[in-house]
C-alpha cells in the first residue's frame, strides 16, 4: 500500500511539526497526521519513527497491543507450552490440542501479519534515511537499527514458519504490479543466513556508539545473532542432520558476547525481571504510561487476593525443578511427597506461588476444603485449574486490586543468563562437556543457589542438563515453545496432560498432595512444529504462496 502520509503516535512532535492552524479550514491538515516530507525533512521526527519501529504495529487477533512476541499479553506464550495454562483460554485451547488450522490461527499466526508489516515500514525507512538532515554517524546510527529490527522481525517469522518469503530491500506500493517476491519462501537456513547477515551489519552500524535503555545495539546484534545461529544448528532446522561446523559457529557468536566482558549475571534472580538497566539486560522493552502494559498484578494474581487467575504454572514445570541438592525431585520420596514445596531450588519461590507460599499479608492457600485461593474462595471463577499462580515478573509493591499505573516491569528480549546456556548447549555439541561448558552453566546455578553440576558427565548427561537449566531459568520467557520444537521433542512433552496439584486440609490440619489432570493436550508431529500460514494470506497470494505441510 503506497504510503502518502505517516501516522505516528507522538502527538506532541506533531503539533510541534505542524505548527500554527490556517484560516483555510478546507485546508486545514490533520493534527495526528505528519507528512513524509516532514519527517525525513526532520531529525528529531525521523528519529522518532525508528524508535517507534520497537513498537510497531499491533496484530489482528491481539487486540492491537504491539511489540515483538507476546511478551506480557494477557495469555503468554509459555500458556500453549507445557509451562502454564491461562484461566480464560484466551486462544490457547485449541494450540494445546495440535488443531491450529489456516483458518484458526489464533495469535500464532498472527506473527506473519505483523511481522511483514513492520519489514515494510523498516524497508520505507532504510529507503528514506538518507534525506534526513544529520551527520552521517547519526544516520548510520538509526540505519544499525533499523536493520537490527528487521532481523529480529524474521527471527520472528522464522522460528514460528521455517521457511519465509525474504522481501529484501524493496517497499511494495499499489503501483507494482508484479509481488511474486512476496510468494517464494526461501529455505528456513536462507532465510538465517539473510538475518544473520543484517545483524551482521547492524553491528558494523552500531559498534562505538551509545543507545537508551529498550533498544537495540552493538550487543544486542551479536546475542540474537547467537540465537539464531543456535537455532541454525539444531535437529528441526538441519532435518536431524548433525552438523558440527554449525554448532561450533553458533558457540562463538555466544563466545563474542561473553568476551565483550560487559555483561554479568544480576545477583537477585527474583528482583531481576521488575526493574530495567541490570548488568544482565541485553534488550528488553521498556513500558511506561504511553506505552500499553498488561496490570500484572491483576491478571495473575491469585483470586483470594482479587486477582484474576492468568497464567497458571503446571505441575509438569513444578516437578523439573530440582531439589537445593541438585538432585531431582520425586514423588515416589515419602519426604518429599508428604512436603513437596521445601528445600527446592531457589528459582521455584521466586517464579511460582503454591499452597502455604508466604506471599503479601498471609499465606497462599490453594488447598480445599475452604483454602482463600481455591474455589471456595473469592472470586471462584478466577481459581487455578493447576493449583498453582505465577510469581515471577510479579511486583509485589504494587497492589492487585486498583494497580498501580506508575509501576511497568520490562519485558527481556535478550539478557545474558540466554546467552550462557546458548552457548553451553552450542559447544557441548560441538565438542563435548569441556570445562568452559561447565562454567557457563555452573555460573548460573551459583548465582541462583544451586550446586555445580557433577563432574565427569557424558554428552548426552550435559544435554539433558543443559536443558532442563534453560526451561527452569527461562521459565515463561518465551523459550520453551520454540526449544522444544528446535529440539524435536514436542512429540513427547506437548502430547503430556496438564497436571495440576490437589492440596487436601485433612481434619487434624495437615495437608497431603493428589496430582490431578487439569486438560488433556495433543500434539501432532507430522504439522505442528511450524504454525500454519493464515488462508488470508495464502488467498491473497492467489494460493502461489506455500502452504506448510500437514495444513
């Protein structure tokens, strides 16, 4: 669609553009409107358009709130994983029952739409760049990023669709006649090498130069290029072709970040994820009042304490954290049956709130009959299929009733606890548990409170542990849907029900612990590890753009 006009949503630096009303009403210019000429004829406005490529545009089945991910979306994306179930569905149910459809994609799908959409607005701007006048440091500084969000936009499209169409530089408008570029999906290793590539000269853009808090840099490039090229390197986008050379590239784009010697694991795992700026922060998203956040407090909290339920962690989660000895837990321990919630890893306080957790003014109470948190409590419709709420991100300076609108914890796109298990699970495949795989990993159980892991593991022993630490340090961050399906084990971990726990108060007071399936789930490997393209989209291509298989 040609653009004659762009609508952005800094009121001020429009009135300011604008200037001075005309007494030709007839042709008087929109106030929320600023001309191209303006903005490109503008430092400060074109400055404002990058930036506000962070935010972009909103989805249709999203309700219009934008960002990369979910993020804090009232259901998470850990809620169509085997992490948590959201109270209210919110199109989760019919993704945990393998039944996504062209026709029923929910906001899986919708990563296609919005994700294209802002790939065209970054393409206008690289366009267009060039006519603003500054220096040309600060128009290489804005074009860094500029390529830095269109490479994370495709990271966006890849790891959800695999194979893409790659648009390159080209802004399409109603004048072209010929969009079958639009239609081609490239090889889903392509389509990495293209992102990589842009990372890789937004970096060259970037590097020596400084950038607020919430966006991109220097640094950020070289972490999600290590991302992606952990992802280069695994079973689903290799076809179960192990390539060493792959693992080994994808370990020193982890090793470049690490040697930046800039970055260090934040000494409070729980208070980390409610501020912004810590030594760990590679790129997150910053909220405040312009900039739409979901009331946290609110929409998790537990219904005892006027919350509304949300995004309730599993028991299949709870059971992965391990013991504060570092060995597993087990239900079949007498001990650890009859207390299940003591001595665990410290994570498991800071990120999930289970029956008798100290939490605000008492303590949780999901247990029946008459727990304050349970259905016999307040607000019932709210109460946790899974017996348990979420704690983590979780400010609890902030009231759950009437929130506090002042208070807006950052979403982590990219923070350096990723960056040490991308790289530990990376060179373990590539050569093996060596010392530096060790540390990585050890690193982040120490600052957690967590023993080392046991010298002398196998390969395979260190895979499983590295694993298994990314789903408990990465716990409802985005990770787990993609690491499952990369690792081509969904088969197994989205076809488990949803366990939840039972807590019982029997006569004498004490409690005893049933695990309970909360909803059955389903997954089917010959479709689901990609999400189907919306029929919308193929429609308008006139069907030349490809389906995925199984759709």
């Amino acid at each position: 669609m040609r653009t004659k006009h762009i609508a952005l949503i800094l009121v001020a630096a429009a009135a300011a553009a604008l200037g001075a009303c005309k007494k030709d009403f007839l042709n008087t210019t929109p106030t929320s409107i600023i001309t191209d000429e303006a903005v490109w004829g503008d430092s400060s406005l074109a400055e404002a358009y990058v930036t506000g490529r962070y935010i972009g545009v909103g989805g249709n089945n999203d309700g219009g709130k934008p960002g990369f991910g979910r993020a804090f979306e009232d259901a998470w994306m850990s809620s169509v994983t085997d992490e948590s179930m959201v109270v209210w569905d919110n199109n989760t149910w019919f993704v945990q029952q393998g039944a996504l459809t062209p026709d029923r994609t929910g906001w899986i799908s919708d990563t296609w739409i919005r994700s294209y959409r802002s790939i065209r607005e970054v393409n206008y701007a690289l366009a267009n760049i060039d006519k603003v006048p500054m220096s040309s440091s600060g128009k290489d500084r804005l074009k860094g990023e500029l390529h830095f969000i269109r490479a994370y936009r495709y990271q966006d499209l890849i790891r959800n669709f695999g194979d893409v169409p790659l648009v390159g530089d080209r802004v399409y408008t109603l004048e072209d006649t010929n969009f079958d570029s639009l239609f081609i999906r490239k090889p889903v290793q392509k389509c990495i090498q293209y992102a990589v590539s842009e990372l890789d000269n937004a970096a060259a853009l970037m590097q020596n130069k400084s950038y607020p808090v919430g966006r991109g840099s220097y640094e950020a490039a070289l972490a999600l290029k290590a991302r992606l090229l952990l992802y280069a390197a695994s079973p689903l986008y290799t076809k179960n072709s192990n390539d060493p050379a792959k693992w080994t590239a994808a370990a020193n784009a982890a090793q470049a970040v690490i040697a930046l010697n800039k970055f260090s694991l934040y000494n409070n795992y729980k208070g980390l994820f409610t501020i912004s700026g810590t030594s760990e922060d590679i790129f997150e998203r910053v909220y405040s009042p312009t900039n739409e956040h979901t009331n946290l407090e609110l929409v998790n909290g537990p219904n005892g304490y006027g919350g509304w339920g949300g995004n309730t962690p599993m028991q299949n989660l709870v059971d992965d954290y391990e013991m504060k000895d570092g060995t597993r837990f087990d239900w079949n321990n007498a001990t650890q049956r009859k207390s299940p919630y003591e001595n665990r890893d410290p994570r498991f306080y800071a990120s999930i709130l289970y029956n008798g957790a100290p939490y605000r003014a008492r303590n949780v109470e999901t247990f029946l009959p008459g727990g304050k948190d349970s259905k016999d409590g307040n607000g019932n419709w709210n109460t946790s299929p899974t017996g348990y709420y979420v704690r983590k991100f979780i400010n609890e300076s902030n009231p759950v009733e009437n929130p506090n609108q002042t208070a807006y914890q950052p979403w982590k796109y990219l923070r350096y606890a990723e960056v040490l298990l991308n790289y530990a699970e990376a060179e373990n495949e590539a050569v093996g548990p060596v010392g530096s795989v060790y540390k990585a990993v050890n690193d982040i159980r120490t600052r957690a409170g967590m023993p080392s892991l046991p010298t002398g593991l196998s390969q395979d022993s260190m895979r499983i542990r590295i694993r298994n630490e990314r789903r408990i340090e990465l716990a409802f961050e985005e990770h787990r849907y993609y690491d499952v399906r990369r690792w081509m084990i969904a088969g197994e971990t989205e076809k488990v029900p949803i366990y939840g726990i039972r807590p019982t108060k029997q006569g004498d007071g004490t409690i005893t612990y049933t695990v309970i399936t909360a909803l059955a789930r389903n997954f089917d490997p010959a479709k689901n590890y990609w999400a189907p393209i919306p029929q919308s989209e193929i429609n308008a291509s006139g069907k030349k753009l490809r389906q995925n298989e199984g759709y």
